[in-house]
C-alpha cells in the first residue's frame, strides 16, 4: 500500500504542479511514511513548504486532553511559522491564509465523526474556498473500515465535533470525506485528492489498515489500532461522569467506574442484547486512573477487544455496545449522575453527551425505561442506510 503523501512524492506531474508556489501542510505526529519519516521533512526536500497547521493535540501531539490548547511557534528546523488551530483560532485567519498558496491535508484520521481532525479538514477547505487557494488531501487509511453506525448529526447541532450530517462511524477516508464536503457545503473549491494505491478496506485481517505498517498516535490517547476501531462506541464515556480510561495505558479501549459492578452490568447486557455481542471480546477488568475522571480510584469496567480471533469486523457494533452498556446502568442506578454537566468542545449551552451525538436521540433511548435494544436498531438503521446510500458516490476504492 501507498499513502497519499508516498504517491505524491513518486510523483513527477504532481510535484512539478507544486513548483513555484508556496506550499503550506496541516500534519501532526502521524504524518509519516512507511519508514516513519514525518511529511515535513520529506516534502521540504522536494517542495517550498512556507508554512505549516497543527489540529487539536499540536503538530507535536503533545496535549493530553481536549480543551488543552497550543501555540503558535517557529519550527527550529525549517524556521517556518507553524500555526495551531486549536489554540486561539481554530479556523486559519487571514494573516495565515496569506502565508501559502495552496495547502496539503495528512491527518490520520481514526474514521469517527467527533474526532476533530475533520472539522479542521471542513474549515480549511472553507476558508481556501472563499480565498481561491487550493486544497490537497493526502490520503491516509481509514483504521475503523467500512462499518457504518451511529445515529447522524442532526441539522443545527454543528460544532468543533459535528461537522456535518454524517453518523459516528461514517466509513470514509479523509480525501472521501474532503469530496462530501465541497459537494455537500456547495464550495466552491480548488480540491485534489491524491489517492492511495493498493488500499484495501474490506480485507482481512487488517480492514484498510496495512497490519505491516507500524502504528504512530495520532493523538495521545489513540495508541492502537484497538482504540481506533472501538472509538465510536467509547467516544461516548467523555460526556458521562464514567472512566475511559485516561490515566491509563488503554484509555478509549476500556470504560468502567469506581462504584459500579460491572460483572452484573456485563451479565444485564448480554441477556439484554447478545446479538450486539457478535464478534468482538469485551474482557472484564479493573484500573485505576493516574488523571482525569476516578483519579487514585480502583475502577471495574471492561476492556474492547478487536485483536482476537473473536473479531468479526463487519458485525462488531461498539455504539450500541456502549449504549447499551449506559442502558443498563441506567436501569441498576435511577439516580445515577451518568452525564457530565461541563462545557464540551466549546460548546457550553447543551448537555455534552448531546453534542457528542449530535443530538438528544440516544440520550432519551437510555432515559426511556421502556425502551428496548430492538428500538433503538431501528432507530439507527433508519441513519445507516440512507447514509450507505448517500456516501456511495464519495467512495474512491
């Protein structure tokens, strides 16, 4: 397999395309090759980069948690201004704008919707839009694959983690989703996708991920190929008083609390729903936090599991699993204070678990007793396949 940014620097055509501009790039730590050489380097060899753009977390990757903001500085090596947009702005302004002519995009994206990395994608097409510079995606494997899931965003419910009318699990790659973009927002965009060769995103065993290339955070608590494809599902824990494990070693792989038993919420859930269990382990565990939510505390909760023999990818559903899991606690604990009340992604007038979701449809399912998993299938089918439907014409592969 080659990645965008490997196919554009094989490229004769597209790097003379490039010649005499000034180029600016959006990277972040994994924004690498095959033999981990980051883009900045490689490009800077082959074209003029006079800029570059870091997304939440820093071209560095250094910031822990969300909210935590980064700076503008100079790169020592390159000596070019390296613009956060997660800092100040999280839309280039019109100084930065003036600092290139066109602009590469090599995120890795983990294929969830709320995953910020996107929305840095949309304002920056955007913004190049309304100014005539010109877009590139590089493109990069989408580590979740295919799978749809999840209830879409529905209109007005726009943030930093809604960028459009797409379900939490959407399915595209980056340079998809850039093409989904400019038709869906109407932009009028110079856009280019330079494609990857040779990515498969139905094959075993890795569903798009090329399990020979090592895997680099792209965030701080993205440290596997594991957490990736559980994302859509644990993603869900920020807006809730419970642990996703930050603080640990495996956060977004496992979720759990402090005062809950989460033996009996496993058993619950597994009379509840054992058809959602299809094809992915969830191991019971214990942790405790070193930061964040249950801090010093011993927690129970469990683990997701994709990397067994058990993984089955096109049936593992971690959005109705977490939900469901939420359902049952729901069900043990009236009282239960299950949602985080603090602001989310700048957002401060909505309830997080909300915004998260794009809406209160998963909420009410959780809070309705009578409610039944069966309702909630339905609910989410009636989202998946119109978007199975609407994504078909985006797909490059």
């Amino acid at each position: 397999m080659k990645l965008g940014v490997e196919v554009l620097l094989s490229s004769a055509p597209l790097l003379k395309s490039l010649k005499g501009k000034r180029v600016g790039l959006v990277c972040h730590p994994a924004s690498v090759d095959e033999n981990l050489q980051h883009s900045l380097d490689l490009l800077s060899k082959k074209i003029k980069l006079s800029c570059a753009f870091g997304p939440q977390h820093g071209v560095r990757g250094d910031k822990q948690d969300n909210m935590i903001e980064s700076p503008d500085f100079i790169d020592p090596i390159h000596k070019i201004p390296v613009f956060s947009l997660y800092g100040e702005v999280r839309r280039p302004t019109a100084k930065m704008m003036d600092s290139f002519d066109v602009v590469l995009f090599d995120l890795q994206d983990l294929g969830c919707r709320i995953y910020t990395f996107i929305t840095t994608l949309l304002y920056v097409m955007e913004e190049c839009a309304k100014l005539g510079k010109g877009v590139i995606v590089l493109d990069r494997p989408n580590p979740a694959g295919r799978p749809i899931e999840g209830f879409k965003m529905l209109p007005g419910w726009e943030s930093f983690v809604g960028a459009a009318p797409i379900p939490m699990r959407h399915g595209l790659t980056v340079g998809e989703l850039a093409l989904y973009f400019k038709d869906f927002y109407k932009m009028n965009l110079d856009l280019k996708v330079v494609k990857m060769k040779g990515y498969a995103p139905d094959k075993k065993p890795g569903f798009g991920w090329d399990l020979s290339r090592p895997w680099v955070n792209p965030s701080p608590n993205a440290a596997s190929l594991n957490m990736a494809r559980a994302y859509s599902g644990t993603v869900l824990i920020e807006g809730t008083t419970l642990s996703e494990a930050r603080g640990t070693t495996r956060a977004l792989e496992i979720i759990g609390a402090s005062d809950i038993d989460f033996s009996e919420v496993l058993k619950r859930m597994k009379k509840k729903a054992p058809q959602w269990f299809k094809g992915v382990v969830l191991r019971e565990c214990y942790f405790e936090p070193t930061f964040h939510k249950h801090v010093g505390k011993l927690c129970h909760g469990f683990q997701f599991h994709t990397d067994s023999k058990a993984y089955k990818h096109d049936q593992f559903k971690p959005f109705r699993l977490t939900a469901l899991m939420l359902k049952v606690i729901r069900e043990m604990h009236p009282d239960y204070p299950i949602y985080r009340d603090f602001a989310y992604e700048y957002v401060k007038d909505r309830l997080a678990f909300d915004v998260i979701n794009g809406g209160p449809a998963l909420r009410e399912w959780i809070e309705d007793s009578k409610a039944t998993p069966k309702d909630l299938d339905k609910a989410l089918a009636v989202d998946e396949k119109s978007w199975a439907k609407e994504r078909k014409k985006y797909l490059l592969y």
